[in-house]
C-alpha cells in the first residue's frame, strides 16, 4: 500500500467515525431506517419491482377497489411472506378493508417521497434548514419525458419561475436541468434539428441566470442522450457562453466507455481554453439500461460489478481535478470510499478549495453534511422540486438506486 492509499484509508476511517456520531442524532434517525428498508429490498429484487410498479402507478389508481386487484396481482408475483398476501386478500374483501390498504399506501408513499422529493411551497423552508446545516443547494424540477411542445414551453417558464422565486426570496440561484424536457421531439436520430430548437430554448434559460449570478447545471439523462448532450453542451459553451464560469455538466462514469469519452471531453476543454463545472456521478440510470438492452439483445452499455463502477468513477476524478482550473469538480456520491478517494487526491495534488466539492442528495445525504463539513469541504445538496405525480420516476429511480445489489448510494 502506498502513501497515497493509505493516505485515502485515513480519510475514509475519519468520515466513518463522524458518520457513525451521525447515527445517535434524532434529526438523523429516519435515515438510517430507510437505510436498513433499502439494504432489504436489495436482497428481494422480486419483491422490489414489484413495489416499484406500484410507485410508478399509484397516482393513476384513483380508488381503492381499482388500487387492491393492482395490489394483489403485484404481491402474488412478489417474493414476500404468505401472511402478508393472505391479510391483503382479507382486507380487499369489504370496502373499509379495501379504504384502509388505499390509505395506509397512499400515507407510505407520500411520507417516503417527502424525505426525496419537496414542495414549491415549502422551498424557503427547506433552503433555510440547508443554510442551517451549513449546506448550499441545486435545484432540479421534476418531470420526465415531454409529449407535447406545450408541455416544453411549459417546463421551460417553470425554470423562469423558479429563478424568479429564488430572485425573490434573495437566495442564490444554483438550479440543474434535464435538457430533453424542452423539447418534446428530442432524440438523437434527428440531431440536427434536436440541437437547433434545445440551444435556442436552452440560451434563454442560461442567459437569464446568468443575468442575476446564477449557477446551472446540465443534468445527464439514459446513456441514449449522452452524446447529443455532450454536444449541445458544448455548443452553448463554446459559441454563447465561454466566459461563464458557472455553467456545469453532469457525467456519469458507470458506462464502460465514460472514461475515454471523458478524457475526450476534458482535452476538448483545455484545447479550446474553455472552462466548466462537472458533477461526476455514477448514475441513476442502471435497472433501466440493463433492461433495455437485455429486451433488445443489445450489449450492456454499463458496468456490472459495484467494484467496476467505483474504480472508474475513480479515474474520472483523477482526470477531472487535474484539469483544473479548466474544471472545477463536484463528486456526487454517497460513498465514503469515493468522498475520501476525491479528497486525498485534491490534497495531493494541493489544489485551492474552489477545485473541489461535494455533492449529495437530499434526504439520502443529510448525514454526510457534516462530517464532510468538518473535513473542510464544501457540500452542495440536490434538491428535486415537484409533487408526488411529477416526482413519481424520480422517487422510482432513488428505489433503484439505493436498493440495487451494484449501488455505491449506502454510506460505507
């Protein structure tokens, strides 16, 4: 083991310890059940989709008799406990029963959701408890695939109503966005237009924020949009925006070519003089690539193994810090033996704060603020806005991301 190795488990064994203090807290103690419900689901795959196929249709499912026969079919393809299905065949049998499954379901969701997911109305709410926990924020509004150009236009005047709120209640404006959401044709296979109308609509949002000292960062979507992301991306930093120095990119490094196309991108950067933010992430997306792929007998766009995916995660934070200042890196994970990784790196390479932070989400990464905090580092907290019906596949993806048997999400 060399310097630097060691130099990591040292790292790593402080932020356990101020992990573990994190525990004993009650502001934190929801946490680490959930924690505990998400190391379950990961061992019941079974029992886990079917529960996310109750998620993702629960806010169609309108009473309680069209809820229950949803309810039982879910559970009989489930690997669950026999009493468990029998006291739902029970309770389905009379509709106080059948009101009561509705009710108690609708409360879990609801009540899960709101430890990931938060209301505009409470936005100054949970931003002032940020602050409090010495925290700043992204901000990212909910919402999956647009299907109309009224509905784009839409989600575009929502980023001007977000950075409108934030200009008003006198916060900082750092928001994240998924760029597919402004434009309801928006596909890969027809590039040239896609890119045409998404600069167009994407330049208002980024020149309004720049216009009141906002932060902003590209969210990357399904490995499907990753290249036309990138180039869109690109184009907007290279023709209209090449002096911001607070525009940014989400990258994710679980695909099994994100390393050379990372490098790429990075040599790009320097080549052209050009500077960004970039969110390295290990990605959201897994359940769902695998999944596709396997239907369409195409290869497996990512790794496997949780080790494989954490070793280049890896090597993308050492591509990206020493990059700097063409690139100023925020590691976002939950992973202890990534943070530790990224810091010592930063150390070694002795570069300034600015070089350096970390990003974590809300409600899963509350009880890292702290310890990192401690650590010297800054903590940026993404914040998904919405209600339950545009944050159902965000709340879905959280499922999967933190149950999954090759999740790096859990705090170890």
């Amino acid at each position: 083991m060399d310097r630097f190795e060691i130099k990591v488990k040292e790292i790593e064994k402080d932020l356990k310890a101020l992990v573990e203090k994190e525990k004993y807290s009650l502001r934190h103690i929801h946490w680490f059940l959930r924690n505990y419900i998400f190391r379950e689901l990961g061992k019941k795959p079974a029992l886990r989709n079917q529960i996310l196929k109750l998620v993702y249709v629960f806010p169609d499912l309108d009473n309680s008799s069209i809820f229950c026969k949803h309810l039982i079919e879910y559970l009989k393809q489930a690997d669950c406990h026999p009493w468990l299905s029998d006291a739902v065949n029970s309770l389905s049998q009379n509709s106080i029963g059948r009101k009561f499954l509705y009710a108690l379901t609708s409360w879990g969701i609801k009540n899960f959701a709101h430890h990931f997911i938060i209301d505009p109305s409470d936005l100054n709410k949970v931003l002032s408890k940020l602050q409090k926990y010495g925290a700043e924020y992204s901000l990212d509004i909910l919402g999956e695939e647009v299907l109309s150009e009224d509905e784009a236009k839409f989600y575009k005047q929502r980023y001007f109503w977000l950075i409108d709120k934030l200009i008003y209640s006198n916060c900082k404006i750092d928001i994240s966005l998924k760029i597919s959401s402004l434009y309801s044709q928006f596909s890969p296979l027809a590039e040239a237009k896609t890119k045409e109308v998404v600069v167009q609509r994407l330049r208002e949002i980024l020149s309004y924020a720049k216009l009141h000292d906002g932060k902003v960062t590209i969210d990357m979507e399904q490995y499907e949009f990753r290249g036309i992301t990138l180039s869109i991306f690109q184009e907007v930093l290279a023709n209209h925006f090449p002096d911001w120095q607070e525009l940014g990119i989400a990258y994710q490094t679980y695909l099994k070519d994100s390393y050379e196309v990372f490098l790429k991108f990075t040599q790009w950067l320097k080549k052209n003089m050009l500077s960004c933010n970039i969110r390295l992430v290990k990605g959201a997306y897994w359940d769902y690539e695998i999944e596709l792929a396997s239907r369409y007998g195409w290869p497996i766009p990512v790794y496997t193994q949780r080790s494989q995916t954490d070793e280049n995660f890896n090597k993308c934070v050492d591509i990206a810090l020493s990059c700097y200042p063409h690139v100023k890196t925020a590691v976002a994970t939950h992973n202890l033996s990534s943070i530790a990784y990224a810091i010592a790196k930063h150390q070694s390479l002795k570069l300034p704060a600015e070089a350096l932070e970390i990003q974590v989400l809300y409600g899963l990464g509350m009880p890292l603020i702290k310890p990192i905090g401690k650590l010297g580092y800054k903590v940026k907290v993404y914040v998904g806005i919405g209600d339950l019906l545009e944050g159902i596949k965000f709340l879905a993806r959280r499922i999967l991301e933190n149950s999954s048997q090759a999740s790096s999400a859990f705090f170890k």
